[in-house]
C-alpha cells in the first residue's frame, strides 16, 4: 500500500475494516495497524485511533484488551448432519423445526455423507439458506465399501454408494493384495487440509465385483451390518435354559387348553405371534394375542442385550436375514412352534359380537400352538369356508373387518402397496418376481396386532382417572414415568397441498387443515386410484407427503392409525422397542420403575436410525436384484410408468416387475429438455415433447450396471423418432 499522507476518513473506514477482516485472528493497537498500514505520521495515526473507535461504535470491530481493536465475528455457525446429493451438493439437517441448508459442493469441504458438521450460513435472504462447512465434529463412519482401481504407483478405492463423493488414494503398501477390480472395504485414515482426497487403506478384500455373494456382502458392509454373532453373544445364547418348568407356568396364566394357532408368511421361520379364541359363558368371545416372552430370557446388562441394543432390529435383505438375536433365540427358544409349550406375554381381550371391548387383561402366559397356518392357507378358508379352524378363522376375520371399519371411520389411513419379491435359484440368482399384496388374512393379523399395540400403549401411558393424570404429571417431573411410544406426526399442511395440487391435475383432491377429513380425503383418493394408470405414482406421492414414523418417550399419537396412544409390543424377536415396551409393562405390573425417561429417549432415538438403515440396506439389496434380474434382458421392451423426473434425468418403473431405471436427460438426443419441477415434467424445448410424472411409457433395457447397481433405459420410438407416451389430458388443465 502506498503511503498515505492524509486520507479522507471515509477512505480510511474501509481500509482499516478491510484490513482488520483479513486478519480477523489478530488484535492490534493503532500504532502497530499504522505501521501496517504504513501510516507514518501524527495527524493520520490520530484519524486512525478515531476511525477504529468509530468502527468499535458501529459495532465492526471489538476492543479485546485496551487499546487493542480486532475485527468482530459476524458469522452465523449451525451444526447439524450433512446429506449429499448425487450430484455433490448437499443440505444440512440441523433440526426439524429448522430449514435444511444449502451447502454447494466446493464448500462442502472435507465432509461426507451423514457427518455431523459445523457450517457457517452465509446467505439467509433468498428463498433457502444457503452455508459453508467449517469442520467435521464427528464422522458418521469411516468405513466405506467400493471398487478399487490399481494404477503403477498408486490405487484408488470409488466408492460404490453415489453419495460418497470423492475417491479414497491407497498407497500400494495398503491395497491388502486387493486385485483390480475388486470389491474391498476402505478405512479412512485421514483427510489432508487442501488435498482434493482422503487417503484410506483396504481393511477387507470382498471379492469380485457382480459375484452376488460378494455384492451381498458389500451391501451388508457398507450399512455396517454384522455377517455373523460374536463368539461371546453365541455362547451365552447356548447356555440360556430353554425348559419349559412347573413352577414357572404356576406362576402365568394358561392357555394351553385354549384353541390357539399362528399366521406367517409360508417361508417364516420365527414365528413371535399367536392368536387364541374361546367362546365366554355370557356370549363374548375371548381373544388373546400372545407374544413371545423374549425377555424372559434376555436380561438388562448382559452381552447377549448389549448386541441386541446394538442391532437394534433384525434387517431382511432379498436372500437372507440378519437376525438381531441369535438362532437359538430367533427361531426356538421364542418362536411360538406348533406343538410346543412356550412362555408369551399376552394382551387378553374380551370382545362382544360388535368387537367392542368389555374387558382387557394383560400378563405373562404359557401356550400350547394348536396348528401353524400360512397366509395363503387363511385366506383359502376365508374365501372357501373350508378347512381346519374354520369357525375359528370366522369369527376372528369378522370381529378384525368390524375393527378395520372402526379405525376408518376414525381416520386411519391404508396404504396398500404392492411387496415386490423374488424368485431366487440354488445360487440366490433371481428367476422371477412376484407381488406380495395384503388380503384378508393379512389383515386379520394386522388388526389383532394393532389392538394389541395401541391398548399395551394406553395402559402404559394414558391416564385412567384425573387422580392417575395429577400422579403421572408428579412423575414425569422427576423423569420417572416414560413410555417408549410409535409416533407418527400430522403432515405438513404444505406437503398435503402439494400432494392437492398434483392430484387436481386427474380429477382428484385432498382436503387440507382439518386432521381426519384430510385421512378421509386419502383413504377415498387411494381407493379411487386403484387399477388406474395413476395409482402407483399417486400412491409413492401420498407416502412422500407424510412423516416418518419414529420411537420416542414423547407422546404425540400416531397419524396414519388414527391412535392417539401407539407402541410396538408384538415384535419382540426382531425389534428392540418391543422388548423396552415388554420390560415396562412387566414393570407396571409389578408396580416397579424400569428405566428412566431419558435412558429410554436415547434407546428410541438409537432404535429409530436402526430402523431407517435397515430399509436402506434392504432397498440396496432389492435394487441389486432389479439389476441382475434385467442384466440379461438387454434391449428388451417393457411398458412402463414414469414414476420419477429430475433436473438430471427420467426415471420409469416397469409395470410387469416394478424395476425401476434411468433414462438421462443429456442422452436424449431429439431435443434439448428443461426440467419443469413446479409441474414434475421436462419440456423439449423444440420440439414441445413433455414427459410428465405418471405418464405411461414404453422403454428398453440400455445397460444394467452390476457394480453401480444402476439399470439405464431408453425410450422406444416410432419411426418419426417421437417417443411413445400414453397421456391423460386432465393434468395440463390449469390449476384450480
């Protein structure tokens, strides 16, 4: 900087600000930022002093000792958990209440996907906040699984899952005698400032990349899925007494004498629920729902609930389980087998022929398992009047439509999508696939269970008198009286009018503001999409419209049941929260506390992220499947619906199988399309072509990538190279 011999102060103001930001980690005193500045005389340094007490004034700078003057932090820090998108970017979470912000790719700095980051928001005036990462507090993992490619002196490790963004380096003494081409699993040993990569080193050879056990363990190891138990948790497993003792059942209610049977999906092999029916001397009918008493031989404290909390839940991937208790446990000791004693806790419901409560008990049981039905068994009674159990089976489906009916009424919502399942070969290579759709044998189960959960959550939680509401308000004060509860928020009111907005376009609506006519306005639109060209894409954007469901010891009901009160107690074997739901109930029984509220929260909050990596780890395994099940089916042509349209590209859902793929925007060469998300369409700009959400198509496998686990389409066209596409006119009327 040029000597300054007399500055107008004006001038001086920004200089010295100017200054002061870029050495914002510095204190100086005027003379020290004279000389700096090189401003050598009297008059100026005296303008100087007056200028940074002007700016102390204004509030720029801050005097942090004396006579010392720094420039003051303006920045706005935030911490909450970073999720990328595939293209780089990313928003950070930082609370429910909150806006996500918007992080773009360049500033997103050394964070990846799900680390818990501190960001500073540099922009809060357009329509999204948009920030900065500053620092990772905390990793998500540091374990990843991907590809590696070996060059002469270095490899690098791409990363199978497209929200990790970067490349791992390995130096070649870490590549663990990896071949090219493999699939490993890379640590992360740390990530240099400036450097465009982190370095990593392979900590597992998986094997060939396409092989499906190896594209099975690498799914399992990047959800950080266990392949077995530990040889600790095994053992205590075994040494657990499965006997079934005298003074045990004299101390449980019996039902052994009582009709009794199970309802499972014909391949199940842990079977955690029965049902029980007797006709009452005064004309009502008693059901019991009896439920594996798990915890009656896992205990608080020991290694075996230690791995259980860990896991939290059991995770189903297309050609296996993982189990969150061992098989001793899983499929003997608590499967409630046919022909065998087993101890069950038991919610016991005397209902009239209206299936109106008249009265409930709940405690510990022993049973005898009269006979174990399939699905597909019940439903051939229900459906023929014949089979063993006959009347049994009537009468619990009457007394569940009357049930169903009931929770309509009260706004409770049925989403009744379509499982896609596979048929795998010897060699778990899919052959065909299959849908699994709810009949009424499922929904029998479903109604029992239902009851169950929401009557298990009353009893826990709702009080019974004013006097009960006063001691339950004492307690929640010394944090003594919690529940682990099932909630399910109302949605947002602008989620719902964007769902409104959307199903106008076909002749539908949703209501919006009021609680149960907006469930009544999504059970009516759900029947009337059914068998429509619409119902699959009307159906995904309903379940988008809502909130997850999560555990918490805050009560706030459950939405989409319509219950004010809801837990999970009927699952026992494969969810952790029905075991914390079990030990309380035993613990009211008893009139003894269990646990706290806030040891509770945390357990829900764990069991809650379990949960959702659970089905995301079960969709990767599925989308492998879809992968391999087309991967031999290369320019074949399927009809098709458009079940998704980006900035990036289309995607299209096959009608016969429900594999869905991509179509990119940029390999669409008949036109250049701009996406039009307000209307979930892209447009061609030339020619006019649009391809809305929904539309029905007809395309052709172009590429299934086994290691991406990404299936490419392409439109098939006539001989004016004009894509088919089958529209409903409604939807380009304009918006109401």
């Amino acid at each position: 900087m040029a000597k300054s011999k007399k500055q107008p102060k004006r001038y001086l103001f920004e200089e010295v600000l100017t200054f002061l930001k870029h050495n914002s980690e510095k204190s100086f005193n005027y003379k020290q930022l004279g000389s700096a500045m090189e401003i050598d005389n009297e008059s100026d340094r005296f303008t100087l002093l007056e200028t940074l007490e002007e700016l102390k004034h204004q509030g720029f700078v801050v005097e942090k000792e004396i006579g010392k003057y720094q420039f003051k932090e303006t920045k706005t820090y935030e911490s909450g958990t970073i999720d990328f998108t595939t293209s780089g970017a990313s928003y950070v979470i930082i609370s429910a209440e909150t806006q996500d912000v918007y992080v773009p790719f360049r500033r997103s700095k050394d964070a990846l996907n799900g680390d818990l980051v501190k960001i500073n928001i540099t922009n809060k005036n357009r329509g999204k906040p948009e920030g900065e990462v500053v620092e990772v507090i905390k990793r998500k993992k540091t374990k990843f699984v991907g590809t590696i490619q070996i060059n002469q002196k270095f490899a690098f490790v791409v990363p199978d899952y497209n929200k990790i963004h970067v490349d791992f380096f390995i130096p070649l003494q870490d590549i663990l005698n990896a071949q090219n081409g493999q699939k490993v699993v890379v640590e992360l040993v740390e990530w240099k400032k400036g450097s465009d990569n982190p370095n990593g080193k392979i900590i597992e050879v998986l094997g060939n990349a396409g092989d499906h056990e190896t594209e099975i363990h690498a799914i399992m190891a990047e959800f950080g899925l266990p392949m077995v138990f530990d040889p600790k948790v095994e053992v205590e497993a075994k040494e657990l007494n499965t006997e079934i003792y005298p003074e045990e059942i004299a101390k449980r209610r019996d039902f052994r004498h009582i009709t009794t049977f199970t309802i499972d999906p014909a391949d199940a092999k842990d079977f955690d629920d029965a049902l029980s029916l007797q006709l009452l001397d005064n004309g009502n009918w008693e059901v019991g729902v009896h439920i594996a008493d798990v915890t009656h031989y896992l205990k608080p404290k020991t290694i075996l609930d230690d791995e259980a909390v860990s896991r939290a839940t059991s995770v189903y991937l297309v050609d296996r389980c993982v189990p969150m208790l061992p098989e001793v446990l899983s499929n003997f000791a608590c499967s409630l087998r046919p022909h065998e004693e087993k101890y069950c806790f038991s919610a016991v419901f005397e209902l009239d022929e209206f299936a109106q409560i008249q009265n409930q008990w709940f405690g510990k049981t022993v049973i005898y398992s009269d006979h174990r039905f399939s699905y597909e068994e019940v439903q051939t009674i229900i459906e023929t009047g014949v089979g063993e159990y006959k009347d049994e089976i009537f009468t619990l489906d009457k007394l569940a439509k009357i049930l169903r009916a009931e929770r309509t009424a009260k706004g409770s919502i049925f989403f009744d999508k379509a499982e896609v399942k596979f048929e795998l070969d010897e060699n778990g290579l899919p052959t065909g696939v299959y849908f699994k759709t709810q009949k009424d044998a499922h929904k029998l189960i479903e109604d029992f269970m239902l009851l169950a959960n929401r009557k298990v959550a009353e009893f826990l939680g709702k009080p019974q008198s004013k006097d009960d509401e006063k001691t339950n308000h004492q307690k929640d004060k010394s944090n003594a009286n919690a529940v682990v509860y099932r909630v399910h928020d109302v949605p947002k009111d602008e989620k719902l009018q964007e769902l409104n907005n959307f199903v106008e376009r076909f002749g539908y609506s949703v209501a919006v503001g009021n609680r149960q006519k907006t469930a009544q306005s999504i059970n009516k639109l759900l029947v009337d999409v059914k068998d429509k060209k619409e119902q699959s894409m009307i159906e995904l954007l309903a379940v988008r419209s809502m909130p997850k469901a999560i555990y918490t010891t805050k009560n706030s009901g459950h939405y989409g049941l319509g219950f004010d009160y809801y837990t999970h107690f009927t699952s026992p074997i494969r969810r952790y929260p029905d075991v914390l739901v079990h030990r309380l109930l035993e613990a009211k029984l008893n009139h003894k506390l269990y646990l706290k509220a806030d040891e509770l929260e945390q357990l829900c909050k764990h069991s809650s992220e379990m949960e959702k990596l659970a089905a995301e780890a079960e969709r990767a395994s599925i989308k492998y499947k879809q992968v391999e099940f087309l991967s031999d089916k290369i320019g074949i042509a399927f009809d098709g619906i458009i079940s998704g349209v980006t900035e990036f590209g289309i995607f299209v859902e096959i009608t016969e199988n429900k594999c869905e793929g991509r179509i990119s925007l940029r390999d669409m060469k008949d036109d250049n399309y701009s996406f039009d998300a307000d209307n979930y369409r892209v447009v061609g700009r030339n020619t006019g072509n649009i391809y809305a959400l929904g539309d029905k198509v007809v395309i052709k496998v172009r590429r299934a990538d086994l290691v991406k686990k990404q299936l490419d389409f392409e439109f098939v066209s006539h001989t004016n190279s004009k894509p088919i596409i089958i529209r409903n006119e409604k939807r380009y009327k304009k918006r109401k």
